[in-house]
C-alpha cells in the first residue's frame, strides 16, 4: 500500500515520516498540535532554545506554534521513521473546554515522552485509523482524537495551547489549503479581514513578507510529501506550485540545502 498524508474536515491529519538522508531541517515551522512518535532511528530537534533528544519508542508533543531545528538520524535499518498525527484546533479547543475545571497553568510548547506505553500506542492507533478510515463515523473519529488528548492528558504530557496566534501562522494555514494556487494578497486580506498594509506592517514584526511567506508554505508541504508519501518528485513539485521540475528543485535546495530526491536517500 502507497504512503499518503490523510486527513478529515475539523478532527485532523495523520502520516508516517520516512527519511533516508540526515541533514537538519532549520527553522521549520510546526502550525498545529501533533505527537510524533518515533519508530526508527532517533529524532534530534531544538525549539526555542530547549533541545530534545527523541529516540525509538519515544514521542514529542508540540502543542503551540513553533520553529524548529531537526535532523533525523537513521537506524541501522538504513532509515528513520516515525508516525505522527496533527489535531484540528477545534478539537482541542473542545478539549480545553471539557476539562476546564481542571486547572492547569503549565504551558509548555513542545514536551517529551520518554516512553510509549500501551495505552498511548491504542489511543494513537484507534484515533490514526478514525482518520485514515473514512467509514469510522465522524463523531467518532473526533471522539478517540479526544481520547488520545485525554491519554496524553493523564501522563502529564498535554498543555493546553496558547489563545494568541500569530497573524503569519493564520495565513500558514489558508495557504496550506492549497499551495499549488497563483495567492495574491488580496486573497489574504479577504481572509483575516485587514487591509494591504496592516498584512504587510504585521508580517515585517514578524520578519517576514509575503512573498517569503507563501514560498516556505510551499517548500515545507513539500518536504512533507517527501517524507510521509510515495508521490514522485514530480508530482510533489506540481503539487507544491511548480510546473518546472528543476526550478522546484533549485528553490528547494535554497531552503533546506539539499535536494528532494535525497529525503529519500536518492543522490
């Protein structure tokens, strides 16, 4: 069976990250709260400041927006892998608001779980195939995501996720939606209800401009395809915006200082 990223409308996404090369990936940015549990090889990663060291049978849950610094080093099967699943806010959100009796003034970014116990690797699969299997109804689908909050909860690994969202990580998501399309800024202001100006002068605090800003939303879907699907090189550029293969190619190796074909251990 082909490796796909799946998703469903409101409740999340899941995939499996398959990596062959081990050169870091600088400054990636991770938008939504996800757990990535490690299967194979070790995951090395910095963010804001804090490193962690993920090896096999081990997780990270990142629960707000961060950049990331990470190298995947291989196993001796000659490759990393790790399966991941990402939340839809709204789900969270629901979560928060569920427990909220349940005081909780611990907020951290991104926290390491030393050990994949059972019952995280049963929640983690049953909430993997709510998604995946698209004849699990979506109530319940939603439901085990909330379950697999509610394991992570009780071993001291959830924290609950920042309310303010930085404008570039807003427009992160409407252009992740679809990142092959010809986004104007027009398209922008209609979707966060600003002006020109206002987008342009908010992103600068942020140190980035537009144009910056819709290219690493195309080079990181990439990168994702690379790692979690059997898409051609090909086909990842067209999917990503690209009509020309070795311009892709070029703008990619810019970003990530290597080329696609050596995600997967292709010189």
């Amino acid at each position: 069976m082909s490796r796909e990223i799946r998703s469903r409308q409101g409740i999340g996404a899941v995939g499996t990250i398959v990596q062959a090369c081990e050169e870091t990936l600088y400054n990636l940015a991770i938008a939504d709260p996800c757990v990535i549990m490690v299967e194979l090889g070790t995951k090395k990663m910095t963010a804001r400041e804090s490193g962690f060291e993920i090896r096999s049978s081990q997780a990270l849950a990142i629960w707000n927006t961060v950049y990331i610094d990470v190298t995947n080093l291989k196993a001796d099967a000659g490759f990393y892998q790790a399966a991941w699943i990402a939340w839809d806010r709204e789900i969270i959100s629901k979560y928060v608001l569920l427990q909220a009796a349940k005081k909780n003034d611990s907020r951290r970014d991104v926290v390491h779980i030393p050990k994949t116990d059972r019952m995280l690797k049963e929640a983690f699969a049953r909430a993997s195939e709510g998604i995946s299997d698209e004849t699990v109804p979506a109530d319940i689908a939603a439901h085990r995501m909330l379950e697999l909050l509610m394991v992570l909860d009780a071993n001291g690994s959830f924290s609950p996720p920042g309310a303010d969202v930085p404008l570039s990580w807003r427009l992160r998501k409407m252009l992740n939606s679809d990142p092959s399309r010809k986004w104007r800024i027009a398209d922008m202001t209609r979707a966060v209800g600003m002006s020109e100006s206002t987008i342009r002068r908010r992103l600068a605090e942020e140190n980035i401009n537009v144009g910056e800003l819709i290219t690493d939303v195309r080079m990181s879907y990439a990168l994702a395809l690379l790692q979690s699907t059997d898409m051609t090189v090909t086909r990842i550029a067209s999917e990503a915006g690209y009509d020309c293969v070795s311009r892709f190619t070029a703008r990619f190796r810019s970003r990530f200082g290597f080329t696609p074909s050596s995600v997967r251990g292709q010189r």
